[in-house]
C-alpha cells in the first residue's frame, strides 16, 4: 500500500526557484535526478535521495544518500527516481525540472507519466507555464483560473467516451483520436471546476498559464 506523502522529483530540465518553492512541501520526500540536485540546492532544498549517473551534475556532494547509475543504461535518471519512488511506496508523484532543454527528455517524462496513471499512479509535471496530467479510465477536475487554457490529447491510442464537463469546448462521449490533436487543444474552463472523464483509454491533460 502506497504511502499519502508525495515523492517529489527534481530534473535538470526547466524549473524556476519560485515554481519549487510554491509548491513543494514540507512533507514532500525529494529524490533529485542527476542535475536536479543543483537546481534543488540553489532553492535551499536538500534532497533525501540523489540518482543518476551524474555526467550532468556540477559536484557530486558526500552527504546526501545516493544512487550511482551507470552511464550505459535502459532508463533516464528521471526514470530510475520514479522506479526508486515506486519501490519506496509512493504512489503520488510531482516531477519539476521534466521539461524544457532537450525535447526527447520531455517526451519521454509524458510517456513516464501516461504509464503511471495505467497503474494508477497519481503523477504530474509541472514547469514555469504548464501542469501536466495523465488519466487512465477515470476522471479529474481542474480548477478555474485566470488566463488558463486546457488541452487534452488522446495517448498511445484512441480513448474512448471522453467527455469534457464545464468547459467552453464540452464533448460528450467523444472517441478522441491521438492523430488529431487539434480538437482538445486550448480550451477554457467556464464553471468553477472542468470535469475530464474517459471511459476507456489514456489522456494527456495539459493546463497552460497564459
């Protein structure tokens, strides 16, 4: 059984001081990728565990708990903390640090996100304009805010009754394609919350600050 605390992950990928500071918490287990420990430590985070093979990182420190990974591997740094996360019990994740820099890296953390919520594995992304989410048979509500879009986007395959409750955009048992992505894209919450629901198959949900 999963524990209620958050294993936070830190990348080296976009991340501002302030994104980090807002919403990590004080109860939040932090295990750092790779250079994600430089950008933790900048903010005045200590991780309680470091992973990587740290061909990245500025300095590898001697008093934080390590993993060293081998340069030659099936997996990212990022993958691996997730792994270690799961091993660890956690089933809510929050990556900073999943975006930006190299795209194939992006990628590949939404496809890390969209097989966790397969397993039913809460885990979002969030960077300096965007929140991340993935759903899988199941559904979610997303608060209103000002200048906030939402796009969502079929994965891997077509998903299947997808309906979209509270927005300007509703779709109402909708089958979404993965190959037309231009429908979900950048729609408005018009009530207090939007309800995505998906009967079967997986979506990517992307909340962007405009």
């Amino acid at each position: 059984m999963g524990t209620e605390r958050r294993c936070v992950i830190i990348g080296g990928g976009d991340c501002s001081a302030e994104i980090l500071k807002k919403n990590i918490l004080t109860d939040d287990f932090i295990i750092c990728a790779d250079s994600g420990f430089d950008i933790a430590t900048e903010c005045g985070f200590i991780p309680d565990l470091l992973i990587g093979d740290f061909d990245s990182i500025k300095a590898v420190p001697t008093n934080v708990s390590k993993i060293t990974l081998p340069v030659e591997k099936d997996v990212t740094d990022t993958v691996a903390a997730f792994n270690e996360g799961v091993k660890l019990g956690f089933n809510k994740f929050v990556l900073f640090g999943g975006t930006g820099g190299r795209f194939e890296h992006t990628l590949a953390n939404i496809s890390l996100m969209a097989n966790a919520s397969k397993s039913g594995v809460t885990f979002e992304i969030i960077d300096n304009k965007h929140i991340f989410r993935s759903i899988t048979n199941s559904s979610i509500k997303i608060k209103r805010k000002d200048n906030q879009q939402v796009s969502v986007f079929a994965f891997g395959d077509r998903a299947f009754g997808v309906t979209l409750k509270g927005f300007h955009y509703p779709l109402w048992d909708y089958t979404l394609d993965p190959f037309n992505g231009a429908l979900g894209t950048s729609n408005d919450i018009v009530e207090d919350f939007g309800e995505i629901s998906v009967l079967k198959g997986t979506l990517i949900i992307i909340e962007t600050e405009m």
